[in-house]
C-alpha cells in the first residue's frame, strides 16, 4: 500500500495478468475498468456471483452485504470485485 495525495493506494495483482491500482474505498472492478483491464461481471451489485475472484494473496473488504457471498465463499476467500 502506498499513499498519494493523501489517499491509500493498493496494488491489485491477477495471476497471470495485469496489475493495477485500487484506492482506499473503490471497488476493485471500478479500479480495474479504469485501468483497462476486463474482469468478468454482470449485474454490477453482487446479485449475481459473476466477478467472483479467490484472493491469493493479501485482505480485501466487503463495502456492502452482497446476497451471492456466503459462508462457504469465505472459506475459500472468494470475494466479489464489484
């Protein structure tokens, strides 16, 4: 994490692809859009499990109770990028 102009900046890494930034607070398909990198979606709002990623490595937040994260998915540190 680094800072600039006074906001935490993330570096988001997918295997085998492309590395962008993420601020503190942003969505991580938000960021990666901005960037120009594709991430798979759909509904844009957690309703549909589409951008489903596994996290490798590091931590990331919910910003927001999604009805296609469960128990399960936590085990298996499944998020959603939208």
């Amino acid at each position: 994490m680094t800072e600039v102009a006074g906001t935490a900046v993330h570096r988001v890494s997918i295997v085998g692809g492309d590395t962008f930034p993420v601020h503190h607070g942003e969505r991580i398909l938000t960021a990666a859009r901005r960037a120009g990198t594709w991430l798979p979606f759909e509904c844009g709002w957690g309703g549909c499990g589409t951008c489903k990623v596994t996290v490798v490595e590091g931590e990331t937040e919910l910003l927001f109770p999604a009805p296609s994260v469960d128990p399960r998915d936590a085990r298996r540190r499944r998020v959603l990028v939208c």
